[in-house]
C-alpha cells in the first residue's frame, strides 16, 4: 500500500571539517563562519514563513556535517522550525553525522532536542579506503559512533556504505559489510561510488590518476551487498537502501512519492504546490539575499503535466514502485497498456511484480534500475 501524503522540511548545513574528494555537495572548511550563519537560517525560515499548512512529517538537517552545529545552535534551529510549521508529533528527525565528529555528550543534548534519527558517513571499515575517500574518522571511531547513539538513547539509526571504490576488492567490501552488519543499524543506504564532474576525484579521473572498477565487477558487488544485507532482514525498498522492520527513511519517501518538501539554506532544493525552487549555490550569494530579506532562490520552475508525469515515474520506479491509480486519477495513463512492449519481459525475467496497485521493480530489477527506467520513461515520453 502506497503510503499516504507526506511534507518534508531539509535544511542544508555547508560546512566540513575536510572536504572528501567524491563529494559534490555544496560544503565549505570555513567552520569559524557557523555562528552567523546559524543567524541567518533562522531568518530565512522566518522569512519564507509558513509554506504548506499540512504537517511536516520529516526533518532532515544534510550537508556538509551538521553534527558540526553545537546543541545550541540546534536548539534554536529547532524552535525557529516550530514557530513557523506544524510540525507532526510523531515527525522524523534526522542529522546527518561524521563518525568523527560526535560525542556522547552532543548526542545526549541532540536527542534531548527531539532528534531521533541520526545517518552515520561510514562509507568504509577499511583505513586505506577511508583516507582514499580523505574520510576524517577511522573505523573504530565509526564502531564508537554506533555505541554512543545507543548510549543516548537512539533507537533509529543509519549507516551509509559505499563500493566499487579503486582500492576496494570484493574481500575489503566483505570486511565491511561484516564490521557493519555486526553493530546492528536500523538502516543501511548502500551505494557505488560516483564520478561527479567538478569533484577532486573526477579530476582525478580524467587525469588517469584513478582507474573505475569495469561495469561487471561494480555490478557484482552491488548484488553481493544486496545478498548479504537482505540476509541479515534488511528489506531493500529502493536502489539503494535497506531498512530493518518499521525503520524505513520517511524523509527519503517524501522525495522518491513525489510530495512536498521545504528547503533552507545555501543551495537547498525545495518542491511545494507543484513549484520547484533552489537556494544560490554559494554561502556569499545566500547570505546578500537573506540580509537583504529576500528569499535566496536562484530559480525557480513550475513543472507542466508531462514533466511531472515523467518525474514521478523516475522517482517511484526506484523505490517501491509505480502507483497505478495515481498515474490513472492525475494523469489519465493506464500504466499497463503504456508500457505493454515491455511489461511482459521485465515480468518473466524476474525485474518487476504488478498488482493491482503498482508495478515494482524485484531486487534483480533493482539492478537493472537504470535501463529500464530509460525505457519507462521513453515509453511515456510517447505519450505526450
């Protein structure tokens, strides 16, 4: 059953003790900048005001680190976000957190504030990948993150983990599969390595400084990981994620359905009433517009019904599937008759299920996600 409506709130933290060399998210090492900021994303959220009167159901704060914010900043982050949403009483909230960045004492203060979902940037347990990755902690300082999180008392928490890294062969992902799945995380997102244009890495790549795992070997330990987690009773309800019973990411739902989601700070994407808008990319261009008591938008763009019918097709294929009395009541798509060329292979070869609500892609589908989502969209592209 598809779940119901669902309003997210992200506020983007920019700031990073180091920068890793794979990361194209927009961040900065000017930690010393945090106090002013922190000033003004409490005025950005005054000044963008109440956005939708639903309310929110998930609260992500992403980056860069937040766990660099001290708990006082996030108190009165945290306070500015209810005095302007209706903030559900049994609403997600999520930090993002460095393994080594954390302590007992900050963990203790953050759940205090009604954090209860932390997602730890392990990505390795292996120390050569880790500095490859120029990754600030070690793999006993993720051990001790977990321990910590549970010493202050959160029973929700994430891990993320990457492959097909250079140095990574398929007996180190076992090692770190293994350190992983022994701390017992709620979550797991798992993921391969990406070459974003404009990253240290991508330079790297063009350089020949750094050789990519072939597609074969990327793929093959992409299923060893989904193998090996789904085994341990992680159910994998999109590409990349895996989630114990009951520990889904509703935030991420939010994004994958197709729903609201407000956004703040320095290059935040928001999506409210079928508009779509995204904060200046740069701390200086965010902060003129805050002072000046504009709202920091770069753009904006109202998605029409055929942009939006091929957006929520990508975003739902990849997590637990393509609502097909949405597609019919918003859109008027039988699903079944549009992707008909298809539908009867995916089906025997093993990719997808249909029901009577949706079409879902099978755990072999979600390693084919990428080319049948091209064909999905190809089909409804047709129909325009």
């Amino acid at each position: 059953m598809m779940n119901t409506k669902m309003q997210g709130i992200y506020l983007h933290i920019p700031f990073c003790e180091r920068k890793c060399t794979y990361c194209d998210f927009y961040s900065i090492e000017s930690t010393g900048l945090i106090d002013t900021f922190v000033d003004r994303l409490l005025h950005e959220i005054a000044l963008r005001g109440r956005i939708t009167e639903r309310p929110a159901t998930s609260v992500f704060f992403g980056g860069g680190t937040p766990s660099l914010l001290r708990p006082d900043h996030l108190a009165r982050i945290v306070k500015a976000l209810h005095d302007v949403h209706t903030i559900a009483d049994d609403a997600e909230w999520t930090m993002e957190c460095n393994p080594g960045t954390v302590s007992l004492e900050s963990l203790t203060a953050y759940h205090g504030l009604g954090i209860n979902r932390l997602s730890f940037g392990v990505q390795s347990f292996v120390p050569e990948e880790l500095a490859f990755l120029h990754r600030i902690h070690s793999p006993e300082q993720a051990d001790e993150a977990m321990h910590l999180a549970r010493a202050a008392g959160f029973t929700n928490v994430n891990m993320d983990l990457m492959f097909a890294l250079p140095p990574q062969t398929p007996e180190s992902l076992e090692l770190s599969l293994s350190r992983m799945l022994a701390l017992k995380p709620d979550h797991i997102s798992a993921y391969s390595l990406v070459y974003e244009h404009g990253t240290p890495l991508y330079a790297q790549l063009q350089k020949g400084l750094v050789q990519p795992h072939p597609e074969e070997e990327d793929a093959a330990m992409y299923a060893h990981a989904m193998d090996r987690l789904t085994s341990a009773g992680y159910e994998q309800y999109e590409v990349s994620n895996f989630a114990l019973p009951g520990h889904r990411c509703r935030h991420n739902l939010t994004y994958w359905h197709g729903d609201d989601y407000a956004s703040y700070g320095p290059s935040a994407h928001g999506y409210v009433d079928g508009e779509r808008y995204w904060n200046h990319r740069s701390l200086t261009s965010w902060s003129e517009k805050v002072d000046a008591g504009i709202p920091p938008n770069a753009n904006t763009e109202r998605l029409g019904p055929a942009e939006r019918l091929v957006e929520l097709a990508f975003l739902q294929l990849r997590a637990d599937g393509l609502d097909r009395q949405m597609f019919t009541s918003t859109f008027g798509v039988d699903l079944i008759d549009a992707l008909q060329p298809y539908l009867g292979y995916w089906l025997d070869a093993g990719f997808a299920v249909v029901d009577e609500e949706r079409i879902a892609l099978t755990s072999a589908g979600y390693q084919v996600c990428d080319e049948i989502t091209l064909k999905v969209v190809a089909a409804l592209e047709r129909l325009r």
